[in-house]
C-alpha cells in the first residue's frame, strides 16, 4: 500500500471535524508535510520503508477523530464562548437585582 493510501484517509477524517473550508485545507496541508517529513526523519534514522514510517507517525498522531475536534476546539472554542455568554449574563442579572433590592429597601 503506498503511503498516500494511508495519509488521505487519515486526513479525511481529521478534516471533517473541521467546519471553516479554508482552516481545513490549512489544516490538510500542514499535516500532510508534518506526516511526509517526519516520516522521511524516521526513514533515514532507521531501516523502515516509506510505508512502515507514513504508520509510524500516524500511530503517534493518534486516533484522527480525537486529533480533528481538538483542532476544531482550538480553532473556534464555541461551546467555551457560549458558556461564558450565559456565565456572564446570569451574574449580571444577579447582581442588578441585588442593586434593585438595595436601592428600593432602603
């Protein structure tokens, strides 16, 4: 099996955590040079073939569905974003109403 066989399904599934096209093929880029060159390192260091190296660094990548949605969270941390929204909003709200109690009970 040739090398690219391997990466474009890895990548694949990487991508398709990714919702922003142009991040995607950002992402898609680097990681095939990081996976291509790493896999070169350990060529020369070693006597792995193509093939064996490519598996290498995939297996030391991880599982591509963890990697994709960490990538996704670091691009747009929207559940963070929205959780901090509504945090905020209901300490704004508390403390307007004790604001309110105040003014009107003294």
């Amino acid at each position: 099996m040739s090398p690219n066989k391997l990466i474009v399904p890895y990548l694949h599934r990487v991508c398709r955590h990714l919702l922003w096209p142009p991040y995607r093929a950002r992402v898609r880029r680097e990681l095939t040079d990081h996976i291509l060159s790493r896999a070169e390192e350990l060529r020369c260091r070693g006597s792995l073939t193509q093939e064996q190296a490519v598996r290498q660094v995939l297996r030391a990548l991880g599982d591509p569905d963890v990697l994709g949605k960490a990538l996704r969270q670091a691009r747009l941390p929207l559940a963070r974003v929205v959780y901090n929204v509504i945090f905020a909003t209901v300490w704004i709200a508390i403390l307007l109403c004790a604001l309110y109690l105040t003014i009107h009970l003294l």
